[in-house]
C-alpha cells in the first residue's frame, strides 16, 4: 500500500512539474511573441517645416561666383524659371538680393523623381532662411526665420589679456560682450583692465537650434577690477525709471560717456609740467592724448550744444561742446569736423574724426574737460550720474538687488587654464571669421 502512494505521489508531482514546465514555456513563447509584434517607431526628421524623411535631401554650399543659374540648373529648373526666381527673390518682403559663397542651401526632391528639385532652401544667416518652391506652375520664393529658445544662463570669466578674448574664450556670443561694454561704459575703463580681473554675469541667453546666437536681457552683471566689484543691475519701474544702476542704487549712466572714442592707448596724460613733443619745452597739457588711426570716429560724450567749431590754432580742428551749465568738452587735432555752432548733440553721436592738424607729431585725440571754468584729468574726473534713483524707489531697488547679488556670489570664477592656448586663439580665429561671414 505504501509503495503505491509513493508511486501515485511521484506521478502527480511530474504531471505538476510538465504543467509548469509549459507555462514557462508558453509565456516566454508569448514574449518572444510580443517582441517580435512590436515595432520601433522613428521620430521623423523635420527641417525648415518639411519632413526631409519623404524627400531625397542634398546640402551644398554656395560656391565663388556662383549665381543662381548655377545652382539651379544642375537640378532641373530652366534659365526663364530662374529669371522669375530673381525677381520674386529681389521683392522688398523677400528682401534677397544675392546669395553669398560659403552660405549652405539644402535642395529637396520628392522620392521617385530625381529629373526635378520640388525645393530649394538657401540659409541667408543663422537665423533668416529663403524657399523656393519649385512647382512649375507656380514658383514662389519667400522668408522664414528658424525658432529662436531664449534660456536664463550665468557665467563667469577670469580676464588674462582682454575682455574680448575672456568672453569667446568662454563661448559666449560677441554681442555679448558689446552688451556688457555699453553698460560699463560710463564707470569702468576697460583698456585698463588687469589681468587677473573677472567677471559674472546672469543673462538670457538665445539660440537656434542648440547654436548660441546672442545675449537676451541682462538679469545681472559684476566686473571686479583694481580690487572694486562694479554690479550692474537693471531697474524698471513704469515709464519713468530704465536704465543700470550699481550696488548703491546709483545710475551707471553718466552726464559725461569715459571716452570720445575707441583708441589704442593714452599717448599722453593730463600734466601741469608736460616737455611738448613739437615745441621743446614744458608747459600744461590740459587734456588727454588718445592715440588712434586717422579717420577714428569721435563721438560726443554727452547731450549739449556745439559752442566753437573751426580751426583753433595748435589744436588743429577743434570742437568745442557745453553739456550744462558747468562743463564744456574739447575735441582737438580732428581731420574732419561733423557738426556747426549752435548745433545740438545727444550723448554718443558722431562729431568728427581724429586727426593730426594743428601742432602734433601723428594722429590722435586730445580730449579736455572743463568744470566750473577749471580744466580737470578726464580719466579721473568725477562725472555726476545723469538720472538719479528717486529715494522713493530705492528700498524696491535695494530688494532686486539683494536678490541679484546673492546669485552673483554663488557663481564660481574658473581657474585661469594657459595649457589650450593655441586652441583658444584658433576658437577666437574662428569667431571673427564667422562675424565677417555673417556680415556679408
């Protein structure tokens, strides 16, 4: 009797042991199953609002001295369908009036007929693209531009020879840079600034298509040179107060702009006692000598009215501008004068040129100011600010500063890394090129 229960337990337990055995069996059949039933979907390629995936898509380049014809008639288009191309293109909402070598254009044509191009889409710059719609019956040209991302960014930068190479160094864009100059260029000399300098900044940054192409709004901005942080911080409030005040609430727009111009050095300093070049003996040299290419614009540094204009002896051409009822600005040596007495003049718009008339040894500036009737050191002089934080608006202020500079601290300044300079002078090559191109 036991052997036969032990014979019917070990039946049961095979026949259990097969069951399961086939429902592994079949589940992983079931597996096998759903993975070969289920399909890999492809995100489709999207370009210029076409799927390039149901095109046959060739990128090409504008070659030197190609024209239109050339581009076109390798892909099917007739010389009088490219005469109406032209002309549709030269139209003032287009606004294409030539193509440019080095630019990219992408010609499209639909699967299962390669006789004819259906489009041509020709890059004008980073952002602004033309197509052509190739259908025969109706040809059209028009302009698009590609989606812009703007994205909140902060940086820092140590500067080791100048703020221009700090910041491309950094790969932000040139217009940034340019920004950041404006801003400063009241309270901060940047052809004085040191190695070992730095800066922070906290900005919107705008790109196409992961591609950086420039700066958005200025959140916030510190520069730390000569062992002084200058913040920067941008205030709104209604239509009566816009513009960058620094950590006291103090407008960074002056009365007065630091410089005339964009020069190569200070030849010559303010002096009481200077031996003159030309002359041969000492004697006081009211102003400041920028030396610079002849033909150098020279801007007014602030709103006033041109008070002299004409040859003023040893000066050469002179100009001679009062901004109130305290300063008058000089402007000597010019090649070319712009304006007239009586004139009126706005802060940064074009006077003349530098020059080397009157008594001088080459070209060059000199830039004077007087205050109260007493010539004063330009570089050092003490210009009040222009539009004034009203108290009212100051604890408003106080709290975006706050807010700002707590964000600014918490930016990490990198180490100054010397060991990939010859790749930072090729990126650098690279950028300036890219400027030049994009300017064409």
């Amino acid at each position: 009797m036991t052997k036969h229960l032990s014979i019917l337990l070990m039946l049961i337990l095979g026949v259990l042991s097969a069951c399961n055995e086939s429902k592994d069996n079949k589940d992983e059949g079931s597996d096998d199953s759903k993975s070969k039933d289920s399909v890999v979907v492809k995100e489709p390629t999207i370009a210029y609002g076409f799927v390039l995936d149901s095109f046959v898509v060739i990128n090409d380049t504008v070659k030197e001295n190609q024209t239109l014809s050339h581009i076109f008639l390798p892909h099917g288009i007739n010389q009088a369908e490219i005469n109406t191309l032209y002309n549709l293109s030269i139209d003032s909402l287009v606004g294409l009036n030539y193509i440019t070598t080095g630019k990219p254009y992408t010609v499209l044509y639909k699967q299962g007929d390669t006789t004819r191009a259906a489009y041509l889409i020709y890059e004008n710059n980073t952002i602004d693209y033309f197509i052509f719609d190739l259908n025969a019956d109706k040809l059209k040209v028009s302009k698009h531009q590609k989606e812009i991302q703007t994205e909140m960014r902060q940086t820092a930068g140590v500067i080791s020879s100048s703020l221009w190479n700090a910041f491309i160094d950094q790969g932000l864009t040139p217009d940034l840079v340019m920004r950041v100059v404006n801003t400063y260029q009241w309270s901060v000399d940047f052809f004085s600034i040191q190695k070992g300098d730095y800066y922070k900044i906290v900005y919107d940054e705008r790109s196409v298509e992961g591609t950086p192409i420039s700066a958005g709004k200025i959140h916030a901005l510190e520069i730390h040179t000569f062992d002084s942080a200058y913040y920067a911080i941008p205030f709104e409030s209604g239509d009566t107060i816009t513009g960058y005040f620094d950590g006291e609430g103090g407008s960074l727009r002056k009365a007065l702009l630091k410089a005339p111009l964009d020069y190569l050095r200070i030849s010559s300093g303010f002096s009481y006692n200077r031996l003159h070049p030309v002359l041969g003996y000492r004697r006081p040299h009211l102003g400041v000598d920028y030396a610079a290419p002849s033909g150098t614009p020279v801007v007014s540094v602030g709103d006033g009215t041109v008070i002299f204009s004409g040859w003023g002896g040893g000066g050469g051409n002179t100009i001679k501008i009062k901004h109130n009822q305290n300063i008058v600005t000089y402007y000597l040596h010019l090649r070319k004068r712009n304006v007239s007495v009586g004139d009126h003049v706005d802060q940064g718009q074009l006077i003349g040129e530098v020059g080397s008339t009157g008594i001088s040894t080459g070209p060059h500036l000199d830039y004077r100011i007087q205050i109260n009737g007493k010539f004063v050191d330009p570089v050092s002089a003490d210009i009040p600010t222009s539009e004034p934080l009203p108290d009212v608006l100051v604890p408003e202020f106080m709290v975006l500063r706050d807010s700002m500079v707590n964000i600014l601290s918490k930016i990490s300044v990198p180490d100054i890394n010397q060991s990939h300079a010859a790749e930072l002078d090729a990126h650098r090559d690279s950028v300036e090129k890219s400027i030049e191109h994009d300017a064409h």
